[in-house]
C-alpha cells in the first residue's frame, strides 16, 4: 500500500448533515466580510462552550502490564458539572489574547447544567473591557447563542457585530482547537472532585493565555 502512496491515518469524524456549500460561502464570502478593510479596529473572536464533568472517562488508552487491564477508581457519586466557554480575540497589531470563563454546576435535581445567555454576555462585555474597541464576535449556532434572549442582549450593544459559523462546521472555530489542545493534557486524568477539575482547567487556560504564538496556530 505504501508503494501505491497509501499511509495509515485516523480519519476525522465530519456530520453527515454538514451543508458543505454553506461552508464554501461561509469561507469566500462572509469571512471577507468580517475582515472588510472599513470596519472600525477591533477584535475578531469565535466562541464555544464545553461541559466536563469530573466522572468523564479518562483518555481511550494508557500503558498496563500485559495481561492486566489497568483500574482507574472515580466516585460514584454525582458531583456536578462544569462549563467552560471561550473567545480567542485577535487584533491587528495586538498578541492574540484567549478569554475564558469557568460555572460550577452542583449537582442536584432541578439545577441548571449548562451557561446561560446571561454567562455568555458577560464574557462578550469582559473582552470587550479588555481590548478596548468594537468586537466582531464568530461563534457557533448553539441554541443559547442565537435564542431571542441573546438577540435582545446584541441588539442592546452598538460596539457588537455577530456572525453565525454555518451549521455542522467545527473546523472552521479557532476555540474547538483550544479545548482540544487542553483536553489532550488532561487525557488520562481522573479526579475526584469539581473543584481539583476547575483548579486543572484555570492553570491549563491560565498558560495558554501566556502563549499567544500557540493562539495563533488556532485561527
């Protein structure tokens, strides 16, 4: 196979329902539009929101002696979950900058287990305190980001321009390689506690923060 130019490779996984014609758009057309040469300078971010939780399953492989499949012991118990959403801001003649914020979702019935629209409004004014200009904001199509709520709460922001990723198009969102970078240092972690896990993501986004070269491989 190797002579006929084969090589063994891991496939990714891509959804069958991806509108591959909206991404050609998506790319030739509206990523035009975003970098326009007339907007006003300011910062370009995309957005997305991972929930982990501490029962999670560790990393698909680890080393055991033959024979013996190794045991990682975790609670039974439920312990919560946690959210963490994300912006990488660029702009021109600034580093990169990655903004990030962290919930803790007890456990318990009746709970809410994911971000709000409030959450995420809340990390759009806090980066756009930090760079000090309008933001042209890229994100996903997650239900909390295009809900009637969260157009009320744009809409009341002149300094904010939204455009929408196409559906089905994680490639395209520089954030998805972020939490994949972070979920690779913590493949084969098992804790015990939400809090340990909150602690471990803060330091692992705390250094990314520092690393804007890295940042820059995302986008």
């Amino acid at each position: 196979m190797r002579r006929l130019g084969f090589s063994p490779q891991v496939p990714p996984r891509r959804v069958a329902e991806r509108d591959e014609q909206a991404v050609k758009v998506w790319r030739e057309a509206t990523w035009a539009e975003v970098k326009e040469p007339g907007r006003p300078a300011g910062a370009t971010s995309a957005s997305r929101t991972r929930r982990v939780s501490p029962d999670d399953r560790p990393g698909p492989r680890t080393w055991g002696r033959r024979g013996i499949t190794p045991v990682v012991t975790v609670s039974g118990r439920r312990s919560g979950r946690l959210s963490v959403a994300g912006l990488v801001a660029m702009r021109p003649g600034s580093r990169t900058r990655l903004c990030r914020r962290l919930i803790s979702h007890p456990a318990g019935k009746g709970k809410r287990r994911s971000m709000s629209e409030r959450d995420f409004i809340e990390l759009i004014d806090g980066a756009h305190q930090l760079v000090k200009a309008p933001i042209v904001l890229v994100w996903d199509r997650l239900n909390t980001h295009v809900s009637s709520r969260m157009r009320q709460l744009i809409d009341q922001r002149e300094w904010l321009t939204v455009f929408l990723l196409p559906a089905y198009s994680p490639d395209l969102n520089p954030v998805e390689w972020v939490w994949a970078h972070v979920k690779r240092s913590l493949a084969n972690l098992a804790v015990m506690a939400l809090d340990r896990l909150q602690a471990l993501l803060r330091n692992r986004l705390k250094r990314l923060q520092y690393r804007p070269g890295v940042l820059d491989g995302f986008i």
